[in-house]
C-alpha cells in the first residue's frame, strides 16, 4: 500500500515564533491553512486575528491565494530532501467601515482665501 503524501508546514509568527509543523495533504488550500492557524493561535499574543480574512500567508515572497493548494507552494531546490515548509504570517485586522455622519441640510462648504496687502 502505498504511502499518503503529506507536506509539513510551520507557520513563522510576528514575534519569530513559530506554529507547528503540521501535516497537511498536497490538496489543502490556504483557505484550510488559515482556519486552522485561528483555531490554534496562541493565547499569549497580543495581535490575534479574529477570523481567516485577518490572516496572509507568505511563501517564498509571494503572498498566497486561498483558492491556491498546498501542492503548489513546494518550491524545490536540486536534489534536497523535501523538507518543512515555512509559511510567513501576517495579520492584518480587518478595518471596520465608520461611516461619518453626513449633514444633508447643509451646503458644502467652500474653502475660500482672501488676502488684503495694505
């Protein structure tokens, strides 16, 4: 029976820590990767992403897709050994839209300038 392939993923932090590594199959896509990263952050950081849309992934300078798979990051080097993948993360909370109340009554206003040499 033949051996399921899997590749190993650690995730570097902000801080230079690090998550993992996991095992993923080569069909995972980031979207999977990110959920999992919410899942398991540690509770002692002080950013925390509060969903996956928080979260990008870097690998290999590329910031990743999340319809993107797991497969399609391996970025191979010669004759070495397949090793751990690092995935760089970084998070970015979403903003929240403030909307500033707008006064409909009032005309805009003109920022006029006069000077008066004397």
């Amino acid at each position: 029976m033949p051996e399921e392939e899997v590749v190993e993923i650690k995730f570097r932090l902000y801080d230079g820590s690090d998550m993992g590594p996991f095992r993923y199959s080569p069909a995972s896509t980031i979207a999977m990767l990110k959920e999992r990263i919410v899942a398991e952050w540690p509770k002692d950081k002080k950013i925390a992403p509060k969903g996956a849309n928080d979260i990008k992934l870097i690998n290999a300078g590329k910031i990743l897709e999340n319809n993107k798979i797991v497969g399609q990051c391996r970025v191979h080097f010669g004759d070495l050994p397949e090793a751990v993948i690092t995935m760089h993360v970084v998070v970015q909370p979403s903003v929240t839209k403030v909307k500033t109340a707008e006064k409909v009554d009032e005309p805009p206003r003109n920022n006029l300038c006069s000077c008066s040499i004397m």
